[in-house]
C-alpha cells in the first residue's frame, strides 16, 4: 500500500519532483486545479551541494576542484545536516507524502542511488526510508574506484558528485518525512509533467 499509492494516482494527487545541477523543484497541481501549480523549490542543486561538501567542511578549495573521495560517514552525515538546515519549511501538502515522483535522466539523483545499491538505475522503482539511508552509507569511504559502478557507463558524471548526490536526496527525503519515493526514469520539465495527466497513463 505504501508504494502503490505514488504511481497510481493522478492528477492532483501526483507530486513531481525534478533536481538538477543548480536547483531542485517538488511541484504538483493546486487544489484549484487547472494548469495552476504549488511548488517546494530549493536553489541547492549538485554544483552547490559539492560546494558547501568543499568549503564548508572538508574546508578545501571547491574552485580548484579537488578529490573528494572518500568521504567519511561523519562529513556526509554532517553535509546532510547542513543541507537541511538551508532548505525552506516543508509545506504542510508535502510533509510525510506517500504520492512523490522522482523523475530524472542516468546521471540523477535517484539513478545514483540506485546504481549504489546494485539496483536498475533505468527502471521505475520505488524507495523506501531504509534504501535512501543505505544509498548514503553504500558510498561513504569509498575512493573513486570503488565507487565507479554508481556512474553511467556513458556521458557519466564524475565519482566526485556521487555522494553530494546521494546526500542532497537524503536531505530532502528526510526534511519531508517521506516515506517512499517513486522513481520514473525521464528528462523533463517537472511543473510541466506533475499536470499532464497523459504521462501517467
């Protein structure tokens, strides 16, 4: 019942949510309804992420782009924390949702995750509390060849973005109380999907 739920209902009930390199979105259609949307927006996407990892507290200069790896359990816990702090109030509409959709291309948030844990990075899934809490400790101290299997074999991200990847989807995740996370592999505009009934079908 818990996983059901997020592919199963569309319309307003659909949350959509969308993370790049500079920003992350949550939309879904307002109780109006119509195209009119309601969002939970953040300007802390993967390039800040990696920075505040840098200069906030592996305190190493993020513009000469150093290795990052391994990162320890204490500096993701503490970037995970970090990032929380920085986010808005969770809207009372979005707090503890079992109807969140992660939707998102190889190099994503949630494909990372899944490619850590051994999992389809390319088919819809869902996850739960525990698999967003066993992504992040699958990837700390680790060093870049350890962690290769987390990156696409083409057009792939560096292995330094992996953890501040994992560890912006743990944030969030967690600032929200969700329980699950629907994943729907794409690339898109997140308002524009979260109130096209079509994608659901």
């Amino acid at each position: 019942m818990a996983t059901a739920e997020a592919y199963s209902e569309p319309g307003d009930h659909v949350i959509c949510w969308d993370s790049g390199g500079g920003s992350f979105q949550i939309t879904a259609q307002a109780e109006t309804g119509g195209s009119e949307v309601r969002a939970f927006c953040g300007r802390i996407g993967v390039s800040p992420v990696t920075q505040i990892l840098c200069n906030e507290i592996l305190m190493v200069d993020y513009a000469s782009q150093p290795p990052l790896n391994p990162v320890s359990t204490a500096h993701a816990r503490a970037l995970v924390e970090l990032l929380k702090g920085k986010l808005a109030p969770p809207p009372p509409w979005l707090v503890g949702s079992r109807s969140v959709v992660a939707i998102g291309g190889p190099n994503s948030l949630w494909s990372v995750g899944l490619m850590a844990l051994h999992r389809d990075a390319m088919r819809r899934a869902v996850l739960t509390r525990d698999d967003v809490s066993q992504m992040l400790a699958s990837v700390v101290d680790k060093g870049d060849d350890e962690l290769l299997h987390c990156v696409p074999a083409e057009n792939n991200d560096p292995c330094r973005l992996v953890v501040p990847k994992i560890a912006l989807l743990v944030a969030v995740a967690e600032h929200l109380s969700l329980p699950c996370i629907a994943f729907q592999p794409c690339i898109g505009s997140c308002a524009g999907v979260a109130v096209l009934p079509e994608f659901w079908q």
